[in-house]
C-alpha cells in the first residue's frame, strides 16, 4: 500500500510511555531508564520506511492523520524552562502516506480525516528525538477517537492490519500508569503494590499464553483490573495500548520494566 511489498517486510508495533512533557530531553534524572531504553531502542527494530504514532495527546471525533508535509512543533505543555520550547525534531511528514491510511479506514466504515496544519506533539517527538535524533525517518500522527471507547480503539487496531506487511513503525506513545498526582519529580521509587498489580495485569494480558479474543476482551473490560482506575484515573495515555494491540493480533514481548517519575511502567513488542 505504502510500498513495494516485500516479503520480508512486516510491521514493528510497540507501546511505550513517553515520559512527563519535556522532561526525558532536559535530562531529568528521574527519566533515566526511560532515556536509556528509548535510546537503545531502535537496535532491537529494522529501520523503518515511516513511523505511525498514535500520541495519547490528540483526540478527534473522526481517526485523523497529521497530513504535513514539514509538521511544525506543537509544544502541548506548560510551565517548563525555556529550553522545552526550543525543543525540535525537523523529521517530514508524509501526506502520501496519511492519504493512504485515511482510505483504508475509510473503506473499511472507521470515519477518518486530514489535518494538514497540526504540529507533532510530545508524544511523537520525545520519544522519537531519543530514539532516532537524525529526524530523516517519514513520521505522521494518528489521533485517538474522542469519548475514548476502547472497543473503538480495538477496531482502528484492526483495521490497520491492512499494513502489517508494510516496513514501518506503529508507536502506541501513551504511559501505562498516568496518575499525575502520584507521580514524583524526585524519581523516589518507592513501593506501590496498586501500581504493581495493574502492571503485572498489563504484562499477563499482552504477553501471557491466552488466545487474541481473550486480550482484546480483557482490554474491553480493563476498568475491572486490580487498581485500574487509580493507574488511569483518565484512559487517554493506556488507549494507544488497544490500537496496538488490535493490530497486531499476536502476544507482545515485554520490553521495559522499571520506574518513570519514581511509578512503575511497562512497555511492549509485537
């Protein structure tokens, strides 16, 4: 669809959580492991032909693809020293390519759209600045569904199994615990058994020996899971965790384990 098919292409999907705003790029100590994972990420992957992220930060009402050709920088955070807003990551856009996207969903009843004006926000460039800083890698943003339906977020997944044999990066960038109260700047990581038990939960469903319509089922009900609302007070940054796993159809290998912001997270591998 993107390319020329090639046999051994096929699509790399992971979810991982991209950290407190601008933080991991200031160096923040608390970032650390974070920092170090994100940078020695991409030697696990093959370099990709693009790079798809659906950012917890961006919430339509129809899927919507950023559709610039040069996407400016959207700097959706506030409060933080001068340098978090001299941040850039100058990596195209591709139109082509969210052209694409937006028909395949489309043509298969997932109402989707073109926004030709936003910006990367942190959940593309955070992530993507320490993974490949070179900025020389196609990137496009797809937008969760406002009213954050997981059901709805496990469709859009599926749908996009209509690229599984493109050479390209699929980035659920969310925070797999993303309760802002309990966080701590200090990076003290004390014990939390709550945090633990949903993390244990999320690593069980996505890697663990059930069958696909078991894991898409139990990331329906995920509100039912051991401490769920207290990890999620809001669902925005777990939602990209449904589109990934939606698409790719198959258990995750657990790739990250270890604090953020002094709070357990998790991240994945398909």
């Amino acid at each position: 669809m993107l390319y020329q098919n090639n046999p051994r292409n096929k699509a790399q999907i992971v979810y991982f959580s991209h950290g407190g705003g601008p933080l991991p790029i200031l160096g923040d100590p608390s970032h650390k492991s974070m920092i170090d994972f994100m940078i020695q990420l991409p030697t696990r992957l093959r370099r990709p032909d693009a790079i798809i992220v659906i950012s917890a930060h961006w919430e339509e009402s129809a899927a919507t693809l950023l559709g610039a050709q040069s996407p400016p920088m959207f700097y959706d955070y506030y409060g933080f020293p001068d340098e978090a807003y001299k941040i850039t990551y100058p990596a195209p856009g591709s139109p082509e390519i969210a052209n694409s996207i937006a028909g395949l969903l489309n043509n298969n009843n997932i109402p989707a759209l073109i926004d030709p004006l936003r910006g990367f926000d942190h959940g593309l460039f955070i992530p993507l600045k320490l993974m490949y800083p070179q900025a020389d890698i196609p990137s496009l943003q797809l937008s969760l569904l406002r009213g954050l339906n997981p059901t709805a977020h496990l469709a859009l997944g599926k749908v996009l199994r209509g690229l599984q044999h493109e050479n390209i990066l699929v980035v659920g960038s969310g925070f797999s615990f993303h309760n802002m109260r309990a966080f701590s700047r200090q990076g003290i990581n004390k014990p939390d058994p709550a945090n633990d038990a949903f993390q244990n939960w999320l690593i069980e469903v996505c890697t663990g020996p059930i069958t696909q319509t078991e894991r898409e089922q139990c990331l329906i009900d995920w509100q039912k899971a051991p401490s769920a609302l207290y990890c999620h007070p809001r669902e925005e940054h777990l939602l990209p965790l449904h589109v990934c796993l939606g698409m790719a159809d198959k258990p995750a290998t657990t790739i990250f384990d270890d604090y953020i912001l002094g709070k357990r997270g998790v991240a994945f591998l398909w």
